[in-house]
C-alpha cells in the first residue's frame, strides 16, 4: 500500500545562519565583560510553516524563500550591529555622549546587551516582519565557541 503524501499540512522549519561582529560592554558586571570588548557571533534563525502547495507560485515546494529570510534578518540584526558598539542607556551620559562624538556605529539600547536580551530584542524585530503565515520557532546566537544562548517559541508565554 502507497503511503498517503501529507503535502498540504506538513509544518516543515528551515534555518538560515548569519555572522557579524559587534563590540559591547555590560553595565554592573562583575568580570572583564564590564569593559568594551567584541565578539564575533553567529545567529541562527529557524522558522516554520506550511510548503507552498500552488503549482503557479514560483516559491513551490518552499516554507520561505531563504532569500527572503536572509534579506530580514540583514535588514533588522545583521546591518544594524555588525561593527557596532552596543551599550545600555544605563551607562553614564557623558560616555555614551563622547562615544556617539567619536563613534558612527553606537546603539543604545534599554537593556544590558547580553546575548540573553540581545535575543529577546531580535525576536521582536523579526516577528514583526515575516510573513503571516510564518512562525519565529528557534534562535541561536553564540558570541564564542563555547558560549551561547537559544530562544526558544514554545519557551515564550
């Protein structure tokens, strides 16, 4: 007997990766991280949804183009902090005044860049621009090759 093809309702995720560098300083640490340094991180960024079935549509057979994920998440992440400065608006001003003096690529942020909240930032500027039918499931952002931190949809309240 011939197995019955799922085509219409088979929920499929595809990844694509992206690299960038950045520098930041974590306001309140407690080790080295306390002073400016840098990272070159790698950003995995996995979504779902169902394989467009239309014979006509030229994305047949795909969730997503990975064109067009790749030219969101350049779009929203990787233009905006590859070799950018990323500091908390909790430093003192006057250094974030002499930095942004000094400095064309500074981002300020309302939380302490950690790969922690750098993620929870990226999830929202991504959820923001897919396409309807597809969902944000998994993030990876690894800042050594040791280290990193995952999100995770199903995680989410």
């Amino acid at each position: 007997m011939k197995p019955q093809n799922s085509y219409e309702s088979a929920i499929i995720r595809i990844t694509k990766e992206f690299k960038f560098e950045m520098a930041h300083a974590l306001k309140g640490y407690d080790g080295l991280c306390k002073n400016i340094h840098g990272h070159s991180y790698e950003l995995k960024v996995t979504v779902s949804g169902l394989p467009i079935t239309e014979d006509n549509n030229p994305k047949l057979g795909m969730v997503m183009d990975f064109g067009d994920l790749k030219k969101i998440v350049n779009e929203e992440i990787v233009n905006q902090f590859d070799h950018t400065l990323v500091l908390s608006e909790k430093m003192p001003d006057f250094l974030l005044k002499e930095l942004k003096n000094q400095f064309e690529r500074i981002i300020i942020t309302e939380y302490n860049p950690t790969s922690e909240m750098m993620l929870i930032d990226f999830a929202a500027r991504l959820k923001s621009r897919l396409p309807e039918n597809i969902q944000l499931k998994y993030m990876l952002l690894r800042e050594t090759v040791t280290s990193y931190a995952e999100w995770f949809a199903e995680d989410q309240n």
